[in-house]
C-alpha cells in the first residue's frame, strides 16, 4: 500500500512598516501531484486580499512538475489581480534547477 506524500504549511500573518498585508506560506515535505491542490486552496483566497504573499519553501524536501504548475498559476493569478506580489523564498537547490529548465526565473522574479 503506497503512502501519500506528505506535505504541510504554516501560514504566518503580518504587516508591514506600511500596513500592509504580508502571508507568509512556510511549506514543508513534498509538493507533488497528489496535494498540489493543497496549496492553491491556502493562497487562492489570499490573492484576493491583496499584499505580499511569501511562499517559503525552505523545508520542501521535493517539488514535481505539479507541484511547480500550481506555483505558476498561483503567481499568473497573482499578476493578473494586480494588487498582490506573490513572491518564492529559501529556494532550495533542487527548485532553482526546475525553474532554470522550465524557463520560469524571470517570471518569479517579478
């Protein structure tokens, strides 16, 4: 019987020295097909808000392709809403890779 991946977060709230909203998204384990949903139903809600959201994913022991498609769609909708900066932290060596092959750099960069 195969075990589901685990993934986990930490959701932390805060504000700037401006007052502004800052999430901050602490994820940990692996990011993958099976819980990539996961996240996408955590931030969704939190674009619509408005600030800066900060996926910190530091603690992330895998990312599949998924796992990187829901990271993109969240930022694209991030983008488009236009009042929120949705931003990676603590990048692991492992995710800049998949970035740098999927030609997404500059897009996280933004």
């Amino acid at each position: 019987m195969a075990t589901e991946p685990v993934f986990t977060y930490a959701v932390e709230k805060s504000r700037d020295d401006l007052g502004n909203n800052v999430t901050t998204i602490k994820c940990h384990g692996r990011l993958v097909n099976e819980n990539a949903s996961r996240i996408k139903e955590v931030i969704k809600p939190l674009i619509v808000d408005g600030g800066r959201i900060i996926i910190d994913l530091g603690e992330l022991s895998y990312l599949d392709s998924s796992g990187l498609g829901a990271l993109v769609g969240l930022k694209v909708s991030a983008l488009n809403k236009g009042f929120c900066r949705l931003e990676l932290e603590n990048l692991t060596p492992r995710v800049k890779e998949l970035l740098s092959l999927a030609n997404l750099t500059k897009l996280f960069s933004s």
